[in-house]
C-alpha cells in the first residue's frame, strides 16, 4: 500500500514553500517509510528553496529529523516497523575506499532510496538531502535511519540528524578538542552553539564565542561559552589572542563558511593548532592566503562534513548523554511548529530570531 501525505514543497527558486499532497511508495529493497514526528528548519532548507544546493525543483524539504519506521523493504536487516529512528543524510556504503580503510564516516558513496516520492500528477520530487521529512511519512535508504533510545522526544532527537551534531563533530571529532583545550568558535548561530557545547563536553579550559549578534552570544553561554567577543566592534583576532596568553586558541572552528571568519580563524589559532571549517561556502567563493603563513604557522587547516559523524557510533552515545542530563540538546528548540509554519520558520532563522524552529507532526 502507497501512502498519500502532506509534505512542503519548494516549486521554484525564491517561491514561497506550500503544502501539497505527496505521494510515497511502499519501500523497495533497501528502503524503509517513516513515521515523521519532528524535523527541524534547517539553513540548508532554505539554500535549496533559493536555488542555492541545485535546480532539481520541485524539492520535498526537510532533512533533521526523528520518528518511528513505518514499513521496511525486502532484505532490510536490523531495522523494523516501530523502531524509533534519528533521519541522517550519510548512509554509509561499507564498500567505498573510505569505508574498506576504517574511516566509514568520509564513505564516498552515500545511498539514497531508489524510488522517487511524486506529486499527485506524478511529477517526481527531489528529496532534501535525500530525506525529505517535511512531511507525515518519507520514504529512505534504511541505512539512513540509526535507533536510537525513544526516551528522547523527537524535537530534540532530529537535531542530531544535521547542525547539531555537525558541530558537535567539529569540535570533538574533526577538531579533537580534549581536556585543557582553548577553543574558540567563529559564528554562533545553530552549528557553532553546538561547537561550543562539544568543547564543553570533550573538557575545554577556554571557549570563546565570537559573532556578531549578542543574542547568539548568550545562546553560547549557555552552552558553555567561557568568554564572549562581538566582533562588530572588537576585533576577533586580536581578542582572541589576548584571551590566550597572546599565543592563539588550540582549535578554532570557524561556522560561517566565508572568506573573512575563515581568515580570522586562521590567525586566531595558536602555532601548531588547528583550524576547522564546518560553515558551509558558496561556490563562488575563494581564499586567498600568504603560503609562507600557512607553512610558518604548521597545525592543520581541516573541514568537517556533518561532524565527520558515524551516526551508528554518534547517535546513540549522544542521545545516552542527553538522557542523563549532560548535553543540553533542548537549548536549540527555540520553537515548535506545525507543517504549514516553515515559511515563516524561514524568516525568523533569516533575521537570527531563533536557534531551530522544530516541525512537530
């Protein structure tokens, strides 16, 4: 049996989203349908709603999300209907060159479902990051949903499924901030509050906290932020430097994705230390650095995709973590809303109102 649901649609670059009718499959090999219970407005919703991911319009969107499996296809192992799922857009092949060396969190051949969810009239729809959970139910790979403890409700579990745990993973994974650690974070909105909040975790000494906005600021102190820096009147490099001894921060992640926060983290970093860009470019944009600077300042200059995240290690050990009081992922839900809300959810995010506007269905 198919399913007819509601799901938002994004018909063309710059269109407001509408709710529509959606048609998904019943899951093939390999596939599984999904119960949505919650899935947060995520930046990148709103980058593929202005054309800014790719043209394959019309997008079902929505990517962070939690719920309860449905159905699950043939030769589907390990997942089953009424398990409670975390969506993640990496499933991993366990065949790719990255995968076959141990390091199946850079797999090369992240899967999706084959089947295409359509509109009434059958125009095929492009799934956000291959999910699409702005919607009842949503049809994915099976190696996209990872079970995790259902204690957890299913507005905060979502943001494990994208900016939360890319920045947690910035900073515990990619960046490697451990005990002792000075940490600074450039840009503090839903992924660098969680850089923050990861820094905290994993033991760091010092975490400085640089935006622009002193609303983010105080989000980030409640994260663990030890210092605060507005960088719309204090320069970021230089406070920086002064808050550690002159010499720079160990890490610095820098969650913007442009030029200027990117060299700032560059010099704010200490000899030796490590620079991790987890904001996301655009495609027109370049860098342009002293080469003898990057050779004279060694350390490493690293990205992290989605906090370089294994979602079957990840998932579980930071839901544990939520659930015994020691991660504060209900900070992030600044609101809930219905399905018919995330044009407006896209407005606020814009003009930093909230961390995570959360879909509840």
């Amino acid at each position: 049996m198919a399913y007819e649901v509601r799901g938002v649609i994004a018909r063309g670059k710059g269109q407001a989203v509408s709710l529509e009718t959606v048609h998904v499959p019943d899951p093939g090999p390999g596939e599984a349908v999904v119960n949505v219970q919650a899935c947060g407005v995520c930046h990148t919703d709103l980058h593929y709603r202005e054309g800014g991911i790719n043209d394959d319009f019309p997008f079902l969107l929505g990517h962070e999300a939690a719920g309860v499996v449905e159905a699950v296809g043939e030769g589907v192992s390990g997942l089953a209907p009424g398990d409670y799922v975390i969506l993640n857009w990496r499933a991993v092949c366990g065949q790719c060159r990255a995968c076959l060396r141990g390091r199946p969190w850079y797999c090369f051949n992240t899967h999706n479902a084959t089947q295409k969810m359509t509109l009434e009239d059958g125009t095929e729809l492009s799934p956000a990051l291959g999910i699409g959970a702005f919607a009842d139910k949503t049809l994915v790979a099976a190696g996209q949903c990872t079970k995790v403890d259902p204690a957890a409700s299913a507005a905060v579990a979502g943001l494990l499924g994208c900016g939360v745990m890319a920045g947690l993973g910035a900073a515990i994974n990619t960046g490697g901030v451990t005990r002792g650690d000075s940490v600074a974070v450039i840009g503090c909105g839903g992924v660098g509050g969680a850089a923050v909040l990861g820094s905290s975790l994993a033991g760091a000494a010092k975490i400085i906290a640089v935006d622009v906005d002193d609303r983010k600021l105080e989000w980030a102190k409640s994260f663990g932020a030890t210092h605060t820096v507005n960088s719309r009147t204090t320069d970021a490099v230089e406070a920086i430097r002064e808050l550690t001894g002159g010499f720079g921060a160990d890490v610095v992640i820098e969650a913007v994705g442009r030029p200027e926060t990117y060299k700032q983290a560059f010099y704010a970093r200490d000899l030796a230390g490590t620079v991790v860009l987890v904001g996301v470019p655009t495609p027109d944009m370049t860098l342009e650095l002293p080469l003898l600077d990057v050779f004279g300042r060694g350390g490493a200059l690293k990205s992290s995709w989605y906090g370089d995240c294994l979602p079957s290690r990840d998932f579980p050990m930071l839901i544990d973590l939520y659930l015994q009081g020691r991660l504060n992922l209900d900070g992030f839900v600044t609101e809930t809303i219905a399905l018919d809300g995330v044009e407006q959810a896209f407005a606020k995010m814009h003009h930093g109102e909230v961390l995570r506007s959360v879909v509840t269905l």
